[in-house]
C-alpha cells in the first residue's frame, strides 16, 4: 500500500509540473494599435506585435480578416495600405511561429471615409401625381411605368397596429394611378423591390421571406427564405448582383438568381456608421439610397461603403404645405428610381400626393 502511495503521489507531482511546463509555453503577447483605433481610408496602419525581450520566434504571419498582408522573422512591425478596403471594423490576427507551435493574438481597427460627403442639394424639373395610399417602400422605373411596393399590416402580428395591405403596384407615371396591382398576404409588411430580367422581386420586413413574380403578370412564381441580414428593407440591381440593405449599415449583397449572400458593404462617412439605410437605387456605379426618418439622400461607393455624397432634400414637400391631420412622422422621404433611357431620377415619399422628377446639384 505503501509503495502504491508513493507511486500515486510522484503521479500527481509529474502532472503538476507537466501542466506547469504547458502554461509556461503560452507567451504574453500583446499587440498594437489598441482594439477599435479609427483610420481613414488611405491612412497606412502600422502593426505590431509586442513580447517579453527573451522571447524569440521563428516567424510572425500577419492577418486582416481571412487575407494574409504580410509575414516577419522576428516581431518588428508590418505596415499596409487602406486605399482600397471596405470600411468598418477589420480584424487583424497575428500568428506567432515558435519551437513547431503558434501562437494568436489580435486586435481590430474601425475604417472610416477618408473624407467628408460632399454636399449636394436638388433642382425640381417635374412634378407627377402620386397615390398617398401608398406606404412607399419600393421604387423602380422601367418601360415607361414606374413599379411600386407599398407596406401595411391587413392582419399584424400581435402588438402591432393595423394600417392598411401591402400591395405590388405598376403604375403610370401620368397618372400616378396603377395599371396593375396585387394585393400580399395581410400578415405580411412588403418592403423594397426589384427587377431581375422578367422577374419581380419583393422583401418582406420581418417575415424572412421573398417574393418572386413574373413582371408582366405578377403571377407569384416562388418564394424563398431570406436569412440575410436582420430585417428586409431596401433593394436593388445593378446588372450583375442584387442590393439589400436590413435598417442596419449593413448593405448585403445577393446572388441574382438563388438571393443568397454573396458578399456585403458597411456604410460610413468620415465620422462613424450610418444607420438605417433604407430604400436603394444603383445609378451610374453608385449606390444611392434613402436614410429612414432623415431628409437627405446619400451616393454610396458599393465597393467600399463610403457615403461619398450627401443630398439635401429638406422641404421638396414643404411641411408648412402638408394637411394638418398628415403624419410627417411616419410618412417620410422614401422612395428613389431611375429612368436610366431618359436620364430621369424620381424621388418620393411614403403616402406622400407627389412624384417629383428631380436633378441633384451643388450646393
């Protein structure tokens, strides 16, 4: 029993030590620039690992996202370019190559636009009728008529009000009144729209569905899930991929075909994140897209996310010229479509009498 003992305690003091050795090998490595730094695009970073002065590793390989920037023999810093990166937060790893193991440390930086938007305003060149049972929630002109989405709870989820049907609309422009129209499933809220060869396609705000409709019948050809994002809001198509923002400053990016996520954008200016980007229009190699509540447009850069324009659209429809019973706070600036053969841009708002064919000028 005796020699049992003495074989189990030299057990538990070999375990010991081993375990001793093991956390021994774990190195304290810190690393620089401290986590959430802010740079503008164009700005160098410099990053650096920092170790205890007898540590000496075999190599340091150098991370930003799942993109290797650069790798060292020793812990001296690493320099790289921002030019041409997304904006937003980017993760930096380090892996530390030493005796045959590796070691991570990371931190991350916030990449914001390297300059101010700059500011813009609009000239009114028309001015067209529009339908205020319309909650506008998507907008796109093709053909000579322009198609709408409109929102609205029939039958609401619980705690929600009732305020009208959702509805997928094609519309003359004269007239503002539609030509075509359905009406969508009452406890659905439709939100933006898009058109993908002879195909419509609709979001819906938090159901997680889509629809896809024959353009010239709105027949429903499918649906399918839609797990991107936080909510459906806006969208739309530049030829080749689909846009879609979620009320975040997220813009995802969707396979035209199966409207799975292919990529995304975050949106910044030069100051922070922009939220709640909402309604989306893609014009000439930019994204131009409404902010919910705000009375400005912004021309986003759908390669990096910078917010390079800001548009000024205070007062197209006065308020002091709204009927006093108008809910300004609810029924706001929403809606952007453009006429890419006649070089027209549209701009409305939700439940709003007008369309107005506007040009965005200097201020």
């Amino acid at each position: 029993m005796k020699h049992k003992l003495t074989l189990l305690l030299a057990a538990v003091i070999l375990l010991a030590v081993s375990c001793k050795n093991n956390k021994q090998t774990a190195v304290d490595i810190t690393m620089s620039p401290e986590s959430g730094t802010t740079y503008k695009a164009g700005d160098p970073v410099t990053v650096k690992i920092n170790l205890p002065a007898d540590v000496k590793p075999d190599s340091v390989v150098y991370v930003i996202d799942s993109l290797k920037i650069g790798a060292k023999k020793d812990s001296s810093a690493i320099t790289f370019k921002t030019d041409t990166m997304p904006l937003g937060s980017r993760l930096i790893t380090a892996k530390m190559y030493q005796n045959g193991k590796s070691q991570d440390v990371s931190t991350n930086i916030v990449l914001l636009a390297a300059k101010a938007p700059e500011e813009l305003t609009y000239k009114v060149e028309k001015v067209f009728p529009h339908d205020t049972s319309c909650y506008t929630e998507g907008l796109v002109y093709q053909d000579g008529y322009m198609y709408e989405s409109g929102g609205g709870y029939l039958d609401p989820p619980a705690g929600l009000e009732k305020d009208g049907q959702s509805s997928l609309r094609k519309v003359d422009l004269a007239t503002g009144k539609p030509v075509k129209k359905i009406m969508v499933d009452p406890k659905v809220f439709a939100e933006g729209i898009s058109i993908v060869g002879n195909k419509i396609i609709q979001l819906t705000w938090t159901q997680k569905i889509g629809y896809v409709y024959d353009k010239d019948t709105f027949k429903l050809l499918n649906t399918f899930n839609n797990n991107v994002g936080v909510e459906g809001w806006g969208m739309c198509f530049d030829g080749k991929k689909l846009y879609m923002d979620d009320k975040t400053n997220r813009i995802w990016f969707l396979d035209k075909d199966t409207y799975r996520q292919i990529g995304f954008i975050d949106v910044y200016d030069d100051k922070g994140a922009i939220d709640s980007i909402n309604e989306l229009e893609y014009i000439n190699g930019k994204l131009y897209a409404n902010v919910y509540t705000k009375d400005y447009i912004l021309a986003i850069d759908p390669k990096t996310g910078a917010v390079l324009q800001k548009i000024d659209m205070s007062n197209i429809w006065p308020v002091s010229q709204r009927p006093a019973d108008f809910d300004s706070g609810n029924n706001v600036l929403n809606g952007i479509a453009w006429d890419a053969q006649g070089q027209r841009l549209f701009v409305t708002g939700k439940k709003w009498p007008h369309l107005y064919q506007v040009k965005f000028v200097k201020k």
